[in-house]
C-alpha cells in the first residue's frame, strides 16, 4: 500500500467540479479546497505503478487543472523505519 | 502510545500538503489523536493530575470538558477530546471554569436574616426555618401562596426534585425557571408546529449543510464553540453559504456571505416573503406538503390554497419596507434558500424573546415544511439553546409551571395521573391548572399573591426585565435563595441564603441542545458546609412531611432512574439513558428507548425507534405527536414590537450578551483574564448616530426608557444599525433590565427583552 | 527519504501541544506596567503595539475575538509576558501530546505566538 497527498491546482471557476470529479475516482479522497485555487488529495494505490497512472489520469484528463503538486509519498514498508528512529 | 501505521502515514501525508500549502492543521487532527495520548493516560496524568468527564457549564453547547484535580484541588481544564460536541475544543468561558469553583464569592455556609442582616446559621436553623414557614404559608394561604423559580442551568435530577415537591406534594404548579425567559418560544413553536418540542436533527447536520440560515443569533459570541464547526464547515467547502438576519453586525458577519440587517422587532414579513418567493418559484416539495403538513391560521385548519392567498401581500418589496432591508437581498435569500438541497435554519434569542415569539418560530418552520428540507442529513429548523440544561432539565424535565416530566402537560388528566403515579401521590394532588408563568409570578410576589418563593441557581433581581416594578415584591416576601456563590442582586436581598455545591462538587446530567443528555462527574467534595441541590430540596420536603417520597433519594443516581421511568414509550425516551451508561458515554441522543439503543440522529423519520412504519405508509416524514401525523403550517400575522420607537422615544434598544461573559457575572465576574476583555458596562452605538447625538467612544450617556433610566459609558461602532442601540446586560452595577420592557408573548409568556423604545442623551 | 521523514516528524511535532492545561499560576517575574486598568487590552493594544494587534487581528484568535488575556493574563492580577504550553493545551486538548516523546520543548518552539502560524511561512 502506497500513500500520498498531493496538492492539485485548478482555476478558481470550475474548482467545485473538480473536487466533485476527483471524489468519484475510486482511492483518491479530495480535503477541502485552499487559498481558493488548492485542493489537496490524499491516494491510496496499491504499487507505484498505480499511483503513476492516477497522477497522469488525473493531470491529463481533467479539464480546468493548472497543474498537481505531490507533496508526499510512503509506502507501509518505509514506515517500520519511521517508528523506530522516531521513538 | 498506540498507532496506526496507515493513519499516520495519513496524517503524516496531509500535513505534508497543508504545510505547503502555509495552512497548518486545520484538519487531520483526528489521525493524529491516535498516535497522542491515549485513554488512561488522559485520565491520570504523569504530573499526578486525575481528569474527570464533564460538561461544560455555560451555554447550551454542552461542550464535553476535563476537570483537572490534584490532591483534592482543581487545577486545570481541557477540552474533552473524545466528545463529538467539541472534540477537545473550548471556548473563553470553559477555560476558567476550574477557577470559579474556588472563587472568592463561593458561599460556603447557610445564611439567614436577622433583624435585617444575613447572618452565618447552621443547616438544621435555615432549613427547618424554611420548612416551617413554607407549612406556615401553604396552611394558612394555600399551597398557591408558595412558588418555586429554577433555572437553566440546575441538573435534571434538581429540577426534578423540585418539581416532584411543588406540583405533586405541596400541590402548586407555581413551579418556574429562567427558561421561560430564554427558550419558551422555541418550546411553543415547536409544540405547535410539530406537536413536540425539540428539534428534529443534530449537530451531525452542519458537517452535511450547505445552506447556514441563522435568524436572530450572534453565534460566534454566544455558541463559540457550534460557530466554529459551522466555519469550518465553511472554510473547507467553500460552495457554503451563509445568510444572517439580524439588526446587528455581530462577530458572526464574519463568515456571512449575505445579511439582512432588519429593524429590530420586524423580521416575520422577511420570512413570510421568502415563503412566497419559495412557492412562486416552485422551489416547494410538494409531495412532502401532501404527505406530511396541514395548514392552520392559527384557530382554523385552512387550505394550501388559503395559505398561498395570505402570503400575496407579502412581496419582497413590502416585507423589505417593513423591515428596513433591500428587496433584491430578500430575493437572494429566498433564492439560495430554495435552490439549496441542504439548508439548517439556527435561531436563539432574537427569535424568542419577542412578544411575536412563537409566531416566528413557527414562520421559520415553515420554511422547511415547504421544502421539505427537515428530517435528512444536513437540515433542520433548528433552535439553538442558551443555557446547558434548559432543554434537559427544564423543557424534558416539566419545570415550568404547565409541564410535568417527559414532555407532558398538567392540563392532561392522563399525564397527570401518571405523573402522580409515578410520585406516590394521588392523582388529585397534582392541579390542573397551569400555575403563574414567570413575570406573572414575580408580579404575584409584589402584590403579596405569593407569600414564599424558593429560587435555586439564578438571580432574578438582575435577570427579569422591567426590574424597577419588581424588586420591591422580592423583598418583601419570604425568599429562599439556592446558590453557589453570595452576593448576587437576589441572594443579597433573601432571607435566606442556601449554600448550594457546585459544578465539579456534585455528579448529575445535563441536556443540551442537540436533545443529548451527558454525565457530569463529582471530582471534588463540596467547598465549606455546601450541599447538592436535591438533598437540600429532599431535606425540606421530609422537614414539611411529605418524607416518605423523598426517602429514596440518597444519590444522584436514584432521582435519575425515577426520572427516567417518566420517559418511557416518550418521543423523549431516555429508558436507556442509564446512570451507568451515561457515565462511560459522550452523551446520547434521545430517543433512546433501550440500553442498546445507539441514540436518534433524526426525529419522525426511518432511524426514529418510534417511527410508525405502518401509519406512515411510505411518507418519509410522520409527526406521531401530532393526531394524524402532519405539521402544519401557520399563516401568521406579521405582528410588530409592543413597544415601537415614538417620537419621544425614536431609539429601538436591543440587548443581549458578549462572548466573555455570562449572564449576570456571578462567576464569569470572578475570573480577572475574562472581566479585562470588557471591563466597563457600555452600550453600542452606530457611528451616524453618534455623530448627530455628538457622542464619542468612552463618553457617557444616558439611555432613559418609560420604566427607568440608566448611565454607560458609549462604545461607537458600525454594528447596531442607524437607529438602534445594543446594551448588553451582564454588570450587576448597571442593571440593564432596568430599561427593558415585560410584555411577554401571549403564547409562550416570554418578555420581549429585545425591543424597547428608548431615547439616549449625552450624560 | 530519512530526512525528509525527519522534516515531517518535526511538523507533526508542531502540531501537538504538552500535557493540558494546569492552572499553575506560575509568575514569570516581569510585570505589566501600571496602566488605566478601566480598559480592555485590546482598547490599549490597538494603539500601543499595533503590529502585533495586527498580527493577533489575522490570526485564528483574532477571527474568534479570543483576547489577548487568554494567553497573557489580565495583566493587573495574573500576567504571563509569555505565553505558556499549559494554557494553549485547555482549549487545544485534542492536540495535547507528552513533549518528551518529541524532539521539541514548547509549542512556541514551531508556532508563532501573535499569528500562530508556523515560524517558517
Ligand atoms: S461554546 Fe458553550 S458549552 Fe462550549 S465551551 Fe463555550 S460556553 Fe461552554
């Protein structure tokens, strides 16, 4: 399981039909649009081939878009080590 | 510490984008409470600090709060992270709650007057004292010559008690509290229009609303805690839209996006213009009204038909002349009101106080009967409650003077008998009479009508309007005063003084506005020789002879469970609402008809444990309270103030509270951090009046009305509009109720503190 | 990948706050100079210091009106020049976190007291 959020830009006009669209696509959860033009994304895929193919989906097939931001990226592995050198 | 892995990665994901975005945490916060603090730990701390559940003990929120003890002494306040209400937030007032319990007015021993002092007496003096003069009165002037005045913020266990003493063993119906200055309107719209009171849908509606219609509410200064879920609300979804009607800029303008700033005391043709447009436009649910509503002028059941013929007159042009607004703004507010699928309607006092009170609730109502927005996620008609147990004790409870516990009435000779069976007494005992309602009471005590009067936990000489005609009556009479704390207005003039335990010093339940009842823990024992309410009242009751009924009542716990067998087979149903219960949980929402029940999110609908499935027939709605299942629609008059401006009076005087304050200062006054943010008794004038009147920031003026005359210091600011003043009425050195007006509406009995005529002048 | 986990553990850090709030009355020393005391401190602050007033106005406190006493004090019987952990944990208990876990000592460590935002926007 991969997670990441990703912050996608869309011009402020249709920005509510993006984040309706976006909430339709199956692992993608949309937190709120920001500073007007901002919605963050959270994706759930299951490898990284999958998250590539929603990043493209999403940056190439959706109309009013500026542009998509990842901000993060983990998988549940990598997170054993967080725990560790946290505690 | 235990932790998710994939929340945290969650977590650890969104704050990753909301840092980059520079808008910290305003979500996530959920994910993260995972990986803090857990559960025993939160309780018992590693500074020694045990924390107990609570409920916060000001507005009707009902915020979940932490009381921090150590070594017997509070020491802090949190918010109670695991109460949905809330979710660990507080506002100003909660956080300095612990403070007030060991303020330095607390009255620590019983009171009685002598040759005209109070003097410090021990228990078994005051209370046999009051017991023999309460026989004395009841023997010779009849039990009508007695009353009881409660209060809002008592436990439902005290009102209760008192209840149970009053109507169904002295045999009075004398039995009031300040609720009747704050909610009977709500309570009367909602009787009328669905045949119970109490709103239909919760707070679980604002996460889901799109529409925030809000009449007559300054929430971000009186609900902190429910503005902000509802700005949030806002902030994360953009696309939701608020509308305000209100005479004043407030705070709450803030996160406005349109506001109707009407005269005071004439917003009903507002709501009736936008009924109008709603049906012009076709914005109506018609199969909703078919199934589910009835129309009604108020005496008569009347047509659909009737009704849209009365609401002609009420163009968008008429209803803005008569209320002082544009007409195009009232056109925008029908507009996103009708096309709007999830609308919440929020009122409180400017709603209520009103001689046109019940009228306007019942306008509001009809907003979402037409549209069927009532009964489904994120809507509601839905009245916000001033005091945290005003719905719980009081409006559940029966304590006003024509209730009986569980929703029932003393006019029905079937509740009666239930009640009284429920009490151990015979059924006549109970009158069925309603008794006098509170400014009636208070005019009885001046006329020497009522001879004795106990008042627990408020303070009617500083709190009832038109205070001049009324002060007199309270101290001439034999009056009894429950309170934590001495000396407020009423206690000072008692003549005898009750020294009652306080909030954190006794266990009990309140019921807030969203219809859940919470568990508050005992932390502390009582400060000085304090005593919980209901032993006291139980103490009196066995002193005056009617012991046997009282006996029981050894906890808190067992007045509770006696109250709750009131409920059962009620819309109000709290039978699984038990002590133990309530105790682990954050509430529970009635109707709650077993201990497996989960508690109601919706009223009258599939989720509704007592929907009738059968009589509905495939209605989404059903209103059992009402005879045939319908509420109705009332085509009311769109009646003015009592008092409208002259020309010797042109000034239109509102009042009402600010965010740091409560009520009359009993124990917000206490606390120094809270007494700064607004030191100094003023009144609030629009800047275009104070220029004509010459009146600058900080000067004094006095404000003169046909009862009484008052000098503050004047605060110019763009939020009254031009016309209008706002004094708001918490310093007891500057009783504002001198100047307010007690007519009262003549349904729900409550005073129009909201308008009066007044005239203003350079002091 | 390690120090960007590090970067992010110090923003989860910022977000939590210590143990509750204890209504410890603890004395900094310093105290409030001696003023008309019949005045609100914003009345005051508005003109005295009007940048932080100004910062405070933008912040979430300011939107919700939560004054500056709620941090400082009333500045006559109780005063805290700083603000302190204790207090922001009262309200913020949903954030209350054990710093010792954290490689942080105060919630001032990451947040600004008069905006309240992160030290680094
Ligand atoms: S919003 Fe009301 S219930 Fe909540 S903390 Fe403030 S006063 Fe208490």
């Amino acid at each position: 399981m991969i997670i990441a959020s990703m912050i996608v830009k869309a011009l402020p006009e249709n920005i509510d039909e993006v984040v309706l669209k976006l909430n339709n696509i199956p692992n993608v959860t949309t937190y709120g649009v920001h500073k007007e033009e901002n919605i963050i994304l959270l994706i759930e895929a299951d490898s990284e081939d999958q998250l590539k193919d929603l990043s493209r989906y999403i940056n190439s097939e959706f109309e009013g878009i500026l542009g998509t931001y990842p901000t993060f990226v983990a998988s549940d592995e990598e997170m054993e080590d967080v725990i560790k050198s946290s505690n | 510490m235990s932790l998710s892995r994939r929340d945290f990665l969650r977590a650890s994901a969104l704050s990753a984008a909301a840092t980059t975005l520079g808008i910290g945490s305003i979500f996530g916060n959920e994910a993260f409470a995972k990986a803090k603090i857990d559960e025993a730990d939160f309780m018992q701390d590693s500074k020694g600090v045990q924390w107990h559940k609570s409920v916060c003990r000001f507005c009707g929120v009902g915020c979940g709060v932490m009381l921090g003890v150590k070594d017997g002494k509070p020491v802090g306040i949190r918010g109670d992270k695991e109460n949905t209400v809330n979710s660990g937030l507080l506002c100003v007032k909660a956080f300095y709650l612990h403070q007030m319990i060991t303020a330095k007015n607390r009255l620590l021993y019983p009171m009685i007057r002598k040759n005209g002092k109070l003097t410090r007496a021990t228990w078994e003096e005051a209370l046999d004292l009051v017991a023999s003069k309460f026989s004395e009165i009841r023997d010779k002037y009849g039990p009508d010559a007695l009353a009881f005045y409660g209060s809002g913020q008592a436990e439902t266990e005290e009102t209760y008690v008192a209840n149970k003493l009053f109507k169904g063993h002295i045999g009075t119906n004398n039995v009031e509290g300040n609720p009747r200055l704050c909610m009977a309107s709500a309570v009367g719209g909602y009787t009328t229009t669905f045949g119970a009171d109490e709103p239909i849908g919760t707070y679980d509606d604002i996460e889901k609303c799109d529409l925030f219609f809000i009449v007559g509410s300054n929430t971000a200064e009186a609900h902190p805690v429910l503005y902000d879920r509802i700005a949030r609300r806002k902030r994360q979804n953009p696309n939701v839209k608020i509308v305000i009607v209100d005479p004043r800029k407030t705070p709450t303008n803030k996160i406005a996006d349109l506001h109707l700033q009407v005269i005071p005391g004439y917003d009903l043709a507002i709501i009736h213009a936008i009924a109008k447009l709603i049906i012009d436009n076709g914005y109506t649910d018609e199969q909703f009204i078919k199934d589910s509503v009835n129309f009604s002028d108020g005496k008569n059941p009347i047509t659909y038909e009737d009704y849209k013929k009365f609401l002609e007159k009420y163009t968008p042009e008429y209803a803005a002349k008569q209320c002082g607004v544009n007409a195009d703004d009232i056109v925008k507010a029908a507009k996103l009101f009708g096309e709007t699928p999830r609308v919440m309607t929020m009122w409180c006092m400017g709603v209520n106080q009103r001689v046109a009170g019940v009228f306007l609730n019942n306008l509001i109502h009809n907003l979402h009967l037409l549209t069927g927005k009532l009964g489904k996620d994120g809507c509601d008609s839905f009245s916000l409650t001033g005091q945290p147990n005003a719905c719980g004790g009081v409006r559940e409870g029966g304590g006003l003077c024509h209730l009986l516990p569980g929703h029932r009435v003393v006019a029905n000779e079937q509740h009666r008998k239930e009640i009284a069976e429920l009490w151990n007494v015979p059924a006549e005992k109970i009158q069925p009479k309603p008794g006098k309602h509170t400014v009636a009471m208070f005019d009885a005590l001046g006329k020497g009508e009522i001879k004795g009067i106990y008042i627990l936990c408020t303070n009617p000489a500083q709190s009832i309007p038109n205070l001049n005609k009324y002060l007199k009556g309270m101290s001439d009479a034999f009056m009894v005063v429950a309170e934590s704390f001495h000396p407020t207005e009423t206690s000072q003039v008692a003549d005898v003084v009750l020294p009652a335990a306080f909030w954190g010093e006794k266990e009990g339940v309140y019921g807030c506005t969203e219809r859940r009842s919470q568990h508050m823990a005992q932390a502390l024992k009582p400060s000085g020789e304090a005593r919980w309410d209901g032993f006291i009242l139980a103490d009196i009751a066995k002193r005056m002879g009617y012991g046997n009924n009282f006996e029981h009542f050894t906890s808190v716990e067992a007045v509770w469970t006696e109250y709750i067998k009131s409920t059962k087979g009620k819309d109000m149903d709290l039978t699984g609402a038990t002590f133990a219960r309530l105790k682990k949980v954050r509430g529970l929402r009635w109707p709650v008809p077993s201990e497996d029940h989960p508690g109601t999110t919706h009223r009258f609908t599939d989720g509704d444990p007592y929907f009738p499935k059968d009589k509905a027939a495939g209605k989404r709605m059903y209103f059992y309270t009402k005879p045939d299942g319908r509420a109705t629609i009332f085509a009311r008059p769109d009646k003015g103030p009592e008092e409208p401006t002259s020309a010797e009076y042109p000034i239109a005087l509102t009042t009402g509270r600010i965010m740091e304050q409560w009520h009359t200062m009993t124990m917000t006054g206490q606390v120094p951090e809270l007494v700064r943010a607004a030191p100094n008794p003023y009144v609030e004038i629009n800047p275009e009046d104070a220029k004509e009147w010459g009146v600058k920031t900080r000067d004094k003026v006095r404000m003169v009305t046909k009862r009484g005359s008052l000098i503050v210091e004047a605060k110019v600011v763009d939020r009254p509009r031009k016309g209008t003043i706002f004094v708001p009425w918490h310093w007891p050195e500057s009783l504002t109720n001198i100047l307010t007006i007690d007519a009262v509406d003549p349904g729900s009995k409550e005073p129009e503190y909201k308008v009066a005529a007044c005239r203003v002048e350079k002091a | 990948m390690k120090k960007f986990y590090l970067a992010l553990l110090i923003i989860i850090a910022a977000v939590v706050v210590s143990y509750g709030f204890i209504g410890a009355q603890q004395s900094q020393g310093d105290k409030h100079p001696d003023v008309d005391w019949t005045l609100s401190c914003q009345e005051c602050h508005s003109e005295m210091t009007p940048e932080v007033y100004k910062d405070w106005e933008l912040s979430k406190h300011g939107d919700v009106d939560f004054g500056c006493y709620i941090c400082h004090g009333d500045g006559q019987e109780v005063f805290y020049p700083k603000g302190t952990d204790e207090r922001c944990g009262g309200c913020h208990a949903a954030q209350l976190v054990e710093f010792e876990k954290t490689k942080f000592n105060s919630c001032y460590d990451c947040h600004n007291g008069h905006t309240l935002k992160f030290h680094n926007e």
